[in-house]
C-alpha cells in the first residue's frame, strides 16, 4: 500500500509537471465531477494514460485537450431591410 502512495504524485507535483493525476485531480481542474472524467474516458475523448489498472492524466494533455475543446463565436449576418 505505501508503495503505491509513493509512486503516485501529490497534486502539488503533479501540477509542476512531474507527476501524473488522477481522476479526482483531473476533474478538480477541469472543475467538473470525477464521474464526468470517467465517461469522457469510457467515451475515450479525453487523453489519459494506463497505469497498471489505474486511470492516470498527463497534466500538459489535459491542458491541451481542454484548449482544443473551444468553439470559436460565429458572427451571422442579417440582411439589411432596404426601406
């Protein structure tokens, strides 16, 4: 069990880039629930790593994953009445 401890990164770590995150980590950052984070895995729309059986998030993947989620506005123009 300590093993186990030891091979995952606090929060502070991981947000140095020198860990991985789990999926309460992930969903604190992305300020969504953790059973969010497990449906986009299942959905496999978020990028995740395999670690043993457990679900881990590179940090710097999950900050680009949720940059590309952006949609951009999109300006409609309406005809102008000609009166």
């Amino acid at each position: 069990m300590q093993e186990e401890l030891n091979r995952t990164a606090t929060r502070g770590e991981a947000e140095q880039g020198r860990g991985l995150w789990t999926t309460e980590e992930t969903a604190d950052w992305l300020a969504v629930s953790p059973r969010m984070v497990r449906r986009l895995v299942a959905e496999r729309r978020i990028p995740y790593v395999k670690v043993g059986r457990y679900v881990r998030f590179r940090p710097e993947d999950v900050e680009a994953w949720r940059d590309g989620q952006v949609c951009p506005a999109v300006v409609i123009q309406r005809p102008r009445l000609v009166s």
